[in-house]
C-alpha cells in the first residue's frame, strides 16, 4: 500500500568504496571539530566574565544550535558512507527531519536577533543594557526555539497525511524537499507550507538583518576616526560572513524548483550547509574575534583548563 510507508532506504554518497572510506575520515573530523569547537565555544562563554554580555549570549546559543543541527545529519550520513545501502524508519526519518526543521528555523531567528543586538549596541548605546535585558533576551532566544517548533508542527504533520509510492528511496539523508518529493499524492498543500512557513522565516529574519546592519552603517560611516569604525567593522564582518554562507545555501536547497540542478550538486550544497557552516562558526567568531581571544588567554594562564568540561546544563542557566 502507497500509504503506509514503514521504511525507506538511504543511499550512499557515493558507489566506490574507496572514496567512501576517505569521505567518512574528511566528514568524521569535520563533525569532531565542529562538536568540540563550538561547545567549547559555549563553556568559554560560560566561564568568562567578560564574556556574560547579551552577544556572547547570543553567540553560545548559535554555537548550540549549530551542534544539534550538525548532530541531526552527520553521524547517518557517516553511517551511509560505510553501508552501499541503509533502511531508516518512516517515523525515524520524519523525526530527523523534524529536529532539522526546529534547530534550521532557530538558526536563523538567532541570527536576526545578533543583527538586532548589534544595531541596538551601536546606535542606541545608552540604552543598550536596558534594551537587551537578561529578561528580554531570554524572551527572543525563546521566540527563535517557538519559530521552529511552529515549522516543524505544520511541515511534518502535512508530510505524514501524504501517501508515497515506491521505490522509498532518498540519497543520503531525510531532507524535507527529497521527502516530499516521493509522494504520489497530490502535495501542493505541502509545498505550500514548507514554502511558505521556510519563506516566512527567511524574509521576516533577512528584512531585520538587513535593516539593523543599514542603520548600523550609516552610524559607523559618521564616527569620524578610522580606529573607531575598525571594532565595528570587524564585528559586522564576522556577522555578516556567517549570514552569507548560511542564507545562501538554505535559499540555494529549498527555494530552487524541484527538477533543477543535478543529484551530485544539491548533495554537494546540502553537505556543506550541514558540514562547513557548523565548523566555521567559531572559527569566524574566534579568529577574528579579539575579546574571544583574551578570554582564552586568562583561562590559559589561569591554568583553569579544567573548567572546559563544565557541564553544557549552565547554559540555560543565564548569566550573571
């Protein structure tokens, strides 16, 4: 029966042994790297006093977010890398999907809210601390988690109404666009709300990012020393190169028709905004990041370096 889909077989990245064996070693140290870089990223920001500022704040809870994003397709797709063939469950794919669709709408409210930060540091710093009070950032990284829980509810309710025919099978993970596409009943309601709930997502946090960082510019642009806009400037980088990449290629993934571009190429995009975006992260916020840098520094020379495997549970405990 079309209907009652039970299982669904996973392919390979790719068919020759070899290359798998190489593809799971590079993908292997891209995901350890990205876990151990980004926790400890988090645990920095935790343990450093002069870290507890509402960007950090914000900062720890995308190097969270990237984690679990990460967490939700790496390790099968490693998997798949050493198998020609994998079944998943229905239910198992639908809830990775699910987790994907929370943790990728989360992404981007947080990364509007970091634009908004910024734009609140930079042209109201008087008000700054009272604007973004512990109690309102608690309330906006709320919000970014309640976005995604939303998305997730109505994309995956619609895809589990829908019947598929055989053969179940997707490339290499349970991506929403793939899955949706093996149905043999009509899923324009579908389309329409993973476009829809994605787009809305998308415009509402690309229009606050764009306008924070207009006004951000046109305050940097009046400082009158070139060493007071070079800080600014650097943090805006730092922002907006993380936006580039991860915008990019969500809108590349979910935003094309479904007949455009090769398998090979869509595996390539979805590989890289699940792989490269969560292990550049701290990287961009951390090399070019000179209070990151300091905060590094004093934990070194306190010889505190024991203080890296606090538990991950202080996060949510807010800061000081």
């Amino acid at each position: 029966d079309a209907g009652k889909v039970t299982d669904l077989i996973l392919l390979g990245m790719t068919d020759n042994p070899q290359l798998g064996v190489l593809l799971f070693g590079v993908f292997l140290i891209v995901y350890i790297v990205t876990v151990l870089g980004n926790l400890g990223l988090v645990v920095l920001i935790r343990v450093s006093p002069c870290l507890h500022t509402p960007r950090y704040f914000f900062l720890s809870n995308l190097s969270f977010l990237d984690v679990c994003f990460s967490s939700v397709t790496i390790p099968e797709t490693l998997a798949n890398l050493l198998s020609k063939l994998q079944a998943v469950s229905f239910l198992g794919c639908v809830t990775q999907m699910g987790l994907f669709i929370i943790f990728a709408s989360a992404e981007c409210n947080i990364l509007a809210s970091m634009a908004y930060d910024l734009y609140t540091a930079i042209c109201h710093p008087l008000r700054y601390h009272i604007t973004m009070s512990r109690v309102r950032r608690l309330k906006l990284v709320a919000g970014c988690y309640l976005g995604g829980l939303v998305n997730m509810v109505s994309v995956t309710t619609s895809i589990t109404q829908l019947s598929f025919c055989q053969p179940h099978v997707l490339p290499h993970f349970c991506d929403i666009p793939l899955l949706s596409a093996l149905a043999c009943s009509d899923h324009w309601v579908t389309q329409i709300l993973i476009v829809g709930c994605g787009g809305f997502t998308l415009f509402t946090s690309i229009m606050v990012i764009l306008v924070s960082y207009l006004s951000v510019l046109m305050t940097i642009l009046r400082i009158p020393s070139a060493s007071g806009r070079q800080k600014p400037f650097s943090t805006c980088a730092s922002h907006l190169t993380t936006v580039g990449l991860y915008y990019g290629t969500t809108m590349y993934t979910y935003f094309q028709p479904s007949q455009h571009g090769s398998q090979a190429g869509n595996q390539m995009v979805s590989v890289f905004y699940a792989m490269v975006i969560p292990v550049s992260n701290p990287l961009i916020y951390s090399l070019r990041n000179q209070e990151v840098k300091v905060a590094v520094q004093k934990i070194l020379k306190k010889k505190n370096i024991n203080s890296f495997a606090l538990p991950l549970m202080y996060l949510y405990r807010g800061f000081p």
